[in-house]
C-alpha cells in the first residue's frame, strides 16, 4: 500500500475535539493513518515545516459544464442571464467541449484546495463529466440537469418528464458509489420554474428508495419566487417541502429570500442551505441570511457556483466573502474565521452525507488534504492560521492537494492534468462551442 508523509506542518484538523496541533500527518492507502509525530517513513514525504495542513474544501455548488462560459455571461440578472446567455451556450455542448469544461473546472479547484464538489450539470452529455471525474481523481457528486417545463428553453434542453427521469436512473445505476465511493450521483432539477410537480414528487420518492441526495436551486432571485408563487400559490420551500423535495438528503444552492415560514421548514427538515455568496453579488440576486440561518441551527456550506456567475472557482474567495458580507450586515463580531472554515470543510462534508469520510483531519478518514504555504508575504507576520486562512490566503497559496490517499499536485503542479494542455483545450472548445450558439463571446 503506498503512503504519504506531511511532516512538520501546522495540522488543522476541523476535528472538534483538537482543533489544531502541530506535528506530521501519515497516509496510508487512501485513508490517514496518523496523526501528531510519527517515527513511520513513507513513499513520499512532504515537507510542511511552513505550511498549513488542513481538510481539502468541500465546494458544495457548482456547475463544472459551465467552466467554459467564464467571462461569457457578465453583468445580467439571473433569468437573463439563463435565457440570454447560459442555456443557449449549455445547449451547445458537444462532448468534447463539455469534457474541456469539466477538466477547467477540476483543475481550477484542485489548485485552490478543492478535494471535492457538488455539481449540477447540464442536460445533456452528463457521462463525460463522470469520466473526467474518474480520470483527475477528484471526489465529486454529480447530477445530471433535468429540466422538463419551463419558456425560452433551447430545444436541446426540453425534455419529457419520463425521458428526464430514466436517463438519471440510469446514470445513477451506472456511476453512484464507483472509484471506491469517490464518485457519486444525485438527482439535479434545475429549479421550481424548469421542473412539473410530478417530476419533483417523483424526484423526491426516486431520491428516498434510492438512497441519493437531490441538489437544486431555490429562492435565489425576487423574479423566480414571485414566478414560483404565482404559479403554484406556494412560496418556494413550501412548494418544495409539499413535493417531498426537503430532508437531510436535500441541498439547496443560495436560500436567499426566505419567510420565517420557509426558515422554520429547512430547520424542521435538516435541508441543507448552500450559500454562494460571489455568485449573489455578481447576479445582484441579495444577501443569503446566513446569520440567521446558524442561529437556527440549519445547516448551511459553500459553493461558487458556476463560472459565469462568480467568475472564480476559489474557497478562499467563498470563505472572505461569506465573512465580509455578514459583518456588512450584523456587525463584525458575526461569522467568525473558525466557523466560515468549517462551512468550507467539515459541513460541506456533512451537506453531501460524507462526514464520516471527509471534511476534517482524523485517523480513519479518507486522506483529502491540501497544503497550504504561510510563508507568503500577505500572511506575514504569523498570526492566528484561521485567521490567515480565512481573511488573508488565496488559492495560489496551496501547495500540494492528495484525494483519496493520491497526491493530485505537488508544489503547484497538477499531477492527474496537464494544466497547459487544459487551457488550451478549453480556448479551443470554447470557440467552437461559442461558433454553435450564434452568441459572441461578450
Ligand atoms: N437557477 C437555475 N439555474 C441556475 C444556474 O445555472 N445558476 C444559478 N446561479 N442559478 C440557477
Ligand atoms: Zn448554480
């Protein structure tokens, strides 16, 4: 079995019990195998004598078919942004250039410490995201988009609720709980307004039975929850919850515009608040009421979303931003650095239903672990690690990333990518891809 030795670092845990201590951490096969100072020698030994070592981010909202439209979609309000500029280009994807999207995405996150993702992706060519998952050695659920209703769809894109339903089933017989559990599925509506009722009440039974989580969208923008209510005389997460689409196996990108009603619903419940705070900056979709949300005791994570909507794909980003926005609002004793960092590692874990396997250091966890150097010039002088990791880090920091007891970068080199190949993959893809649509690229 091979092994891994992280020597000397400052190992921060996100285990609650012994949150930080300095010392070497082991790797054996995938899982870690120890903890504090070890005498053990190992295949591979990493110095960490300046660096941070702590639980790889768990992203826990993002669309990696959207990675190809960056910068292709700016300074729209959410519809638009959907009808004008991401369904057509998501309509547009071949398999080659939805694979070029993955493979950008994947190894944006992986250079920024992210070991793992929630992500919804597109309609349409879903497979090959699962293959490029496989191939990087990135830990990921996936879902497929399904979008059975809904106006100023691309014809690519409609789809027959039967239709819908049978192709997540069978990618989910296909790839859920393979590479060893690294690769999961999930069932994906896009969002009340894109789905029927019998698809989210099937959505709801099928993810039960099956034992899967279901990922959508929810009251992330006024113009969606008046269209949600007026159609169906509900607001949003009653709808949602009156379809069975609520539960400890339900994560909901954004939550931002929430009655107390809809707030007591998702505490009742155990749903899972995904909070993506650059991306409701830059869709100027408003504030998530994170504060209120913990106060509650809901469960709430980190996602960037997709790339046309943030434009990075960086906990480090998700993590300031989050802080910086609640204190905007509350004052700066909310949302202190140690709590921002467990909604980026140990409850993104629990959001997927894996934090018995990742979201913190401990013996027996599977080994998902980034390096962070803190002898940069913007973390001078050493303070609090928290602190420097929360407000002062960014994703050109991390040094080295292992997934699943596999080293995946080492001294800001992708291992499992070819990052000059991936960059130009995805210019290339994204050419052809903008070429299909009929849009520019601005
Ligand atoms: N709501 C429905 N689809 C989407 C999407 O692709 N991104 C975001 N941010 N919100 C959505
Ligand atoms: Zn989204």
């Amino acid at each position: 079995m091979s092994s891994i030795l992280i020597k000397n670092g400052t190992l921060v845990t996100m285990d609650s019990a012994n949150p930080i201590v300095r010392g070497d951490l082991l790797i054996s096969g995938s899982r870690i195998a120890e903890l504090g100072n070890t005498s053990q020698s190992a295949d591979v030994v990493i110095d960490a004598s300046e660096c941070a070592v702590i639980p790889g981010f768990v992203q826990t909202h993002i669309h990696l078919c959207q990675t190809l439209f960056r910068g292709a979609a700016d300074d729209l309000a959410l519809i638009d942004w959907l009808k004008q500029r991401v369904w057509p280009m998501e309509a547009a994807h071949s398999p080659a250039s939805l694979r070029a999207s993955a493979r950008l995405g994947i190894a944006e996150l992986i250079k920024g410490g992210t070991t793992c993702a929630l992500t919804m992706e597109t309609v349409n060519h879903t497979s090959e995201v699962f293959r490029v998952v496989e191939e990087t050695g990135f830990r990921a659920t996936v879902g497929k988009c399904m979008m059975d209703k809904g106006a100023e769809v691309p014809q690519a894109l409609q789809e027959q609720t039967a239709q819908s339903i049978e192709e997540s089933l069978a990618l989910l017989d296909q790839w859920h709980g393979t590479a060893d559990g690294r690769i999961r599925y999930c069932f994906a509506p896009r969002f009340a307004i894109s789905c029927t009722r019998e698809l989210l009440e099937r959505v709801g039974e099928l993810a039960r039975e099956r034992g899967v989580m279901i990922h959508t969208h929810a009251s992330e923008n006024r113009t969606e929850c008046a269209l949600v209510e007026e159609e169906t005389g509900l607001r949003n997460i009653n709808y949602l919850d009156s379809l069975g689409v609520s539960g400890r196996h339900v994560a909901l990108a954004h939550c931002i515009h929430l009655s107390n009603d809809e707030i007591r619903i998702l505490k009742r419940t155990g749903t899972h608040v995904v909070h993506c705070p650059s991306s409701n900056l830059k869709l100027g979709s408003g504030i998530a009421p994170v504060t209120k949300l913990l106060e509650e005791g809901i469960s709430v994570s980190l996602g960037a979303d997709g790339a046309p909507c943030n434009n990075r794909l960086d906990m480090f980003t998700e993590m300031r931003t989050a802080a910086l926005l609640q204190k905007a609002l509350h004052g700066p004793e909310v949302l202190a650095a140690e709590r921002v960092l467990r909604m980026a590692t140990i409850d993104g874990a629990r959001a997927l239903g894996l934090e018995a396997e990742v979201g913190s250091l401990e013996v027996g966890k599977r080994a998902d672990v980034a390096v962070v150097m803190l002898d940069r010039l913007h973390l001078a002088p050493e303070a609090d690690v928290v602190s420097s990791l929360v407000y002062a880090a960014t994703a050109s920091d991390v040094q080295s990333v292992i997934i699943d007891g596999r080293e995946v970068m080492r001294d800001r080199t992708l291992l499992t990518l070819d990052e000059t190949e991936v960059i130009a993959e995805a210019n290339g893809q994204s050419e052809l891809l903008m070429g299909r649509t009929g849009l520019t690229a601005d």
